[in-house]
C-alpha cells in the first residue's frame, strides 16, 4: 500500500468515526470547586473525625459503579438514600469508556482525561482532571481519584442522603486530532490546530457516547 492510499484510508476512517461521534458546540467545563482538592489521598478514616468510635473497626465505604450516556447522562445512588450523622465524602474515579450508545455499532469513544460534576443537595463540586488509562497529553500528571467532601451540605435534621454524578468532560476529540491531524484539516486549518484550547481541550462527551465512573461514599462508621 503506497503512501497516499494510507493516508487517504486513514482520513476516511477518522471521519467515519467523527460521524458517528458527530461534533458539538465547545464549551468550558464548569469551574472546579475549591474543597479538598487532594486527588484522592486525603483520607479519613479515624473514630475521631468520623464519629464511628474507633478507627480500626470501620466498615467500608459504599460503592457505586455506572455509565453515564451522553452530556445529559446522570447517575443517583438508589433511593432511600444513605443515613449519616456528619460525615459525607464522596471518592471519584473514572474509568474506561464503554460501547457507544448506537446499536449495532461495536467500539467505544476513549478518553484519557476526565471531569465530573457531584451533587449532593444544593451542593455542587466537580473534580480536577483525572486521568484514566495513565492520561493522556491535558493531564500528565493527574490523580486517577479524588476525594471531595459534603460534610457541609448535611443541614440540621436532614433525610437519607443521595448523590447524583453528572456533568461528564473528556479530552476524546483532542486525542483524535493528534492521531489524525489530517481528518481535521477542514474546517479546521491544520495540524496546529490541535494545540488551540478553543477547539480541541476538553469537552462534554458527545450524545452517543458512554463514560464509566466509580463512586465510594463514605458516611459516618465508613472508611474510604
């Protein structure tokens, strides 16, 4: 196969991809809450902070594993909800994408960085970057969790607590620039314009596609 007929093949797969993938508006993902950006190693754990009388003796966080579809997918842990007294921390942790949502299509939209959003109540936090798979170039160097605490949205008298995840940012149509430049050299320009952060940064997932998360809620007598 000679050079052009490479290229060429390249350039229809790319965007055969990009027509199943389709392409958005870009938008900025939501700013990242300022509480407990630790990445996930800030862990509590003892009788003292968590009101679970001891420790050593703690049962393990509740865990919830889940897709979201699309930018509108969202998750909530099942109802009733959880009992805590004033402890509520939340670990975050994406992981690989799943299948798009198309039938009869069978690969998936993979991503290397991620952001999402956690509510609980009226209170919203949405993580830093999180790499997923070793990361990719727009977070060398991040955490693959973080840890984010809701201990203050626990009002006086309050019910069964639930989380929602949502709001899912991924770095997928930046990586497919990098890998074929020639796919994007319209509307586009060229090549360079993979490294604009207008265009090719990261993004809300597009409808089709899935992204897979992790949650462990810590409440009080839990670890994490």
């Amino acid at each position: 196969m000679n050079t052009k007929t490479y290229q060429t093949l390249t350039v229809m797969l790319a965007m055969g991809l990009m027509t199943a993938c389709g392409k958005s508006p870009i938008q900025q993902p939501p700013a990242v809450a300022n509480n407990n950006q630790n990445g996930g190693t800030g862990l509590i754990n003892d009788g003292s902070q968590n009101g679970g009388g001891g420790g050593t003796n703690l049962a393990p966080p509740y865990s919830y594993s889940f897709t979201l579809n699309g930018p509108n997918g969202v998750y909530e842990t099942p109802a009733p909800g959880l009992q805590t007294d004033n402890l509520l921390q939340v670990r975050v942790t994406p992981m690989s994408a799943g299948n798009i949502n198309v039938p009869g299509y069978g690969f998936s939209a993979p991503y290397k960085c991620v952001q999402l959003s956690v509510t609980v109540g009226d209170m919203v936090q949405t993580t830093n970057m999180l790499a997923v798979d070793g990361g990719g170039p727009l977070c060398q160097g991040a955490p693959t969790s973080q840890i984010l605490n809701f201990s203050a949205a626990l009002l006086q008298g309050h019910g069964p607590i639930r989380v929602k995840v949502s709001a899912p940012y991924y770095d997928f149509y930046y990586n497919l620039c990098l890998a074929n430049p020639y796919s994007f050299m319209w509307p586009y320009g060229n090549y360079n314009d993979c490294q604009d952060p207008d265009l090719f940064r990261m993004r809300p997932i597009y409808q089709t596609h899935t992204m897979r998360a992790k949650i462990d809620v810590q409440v009080n007598g839990t670890s994490i």
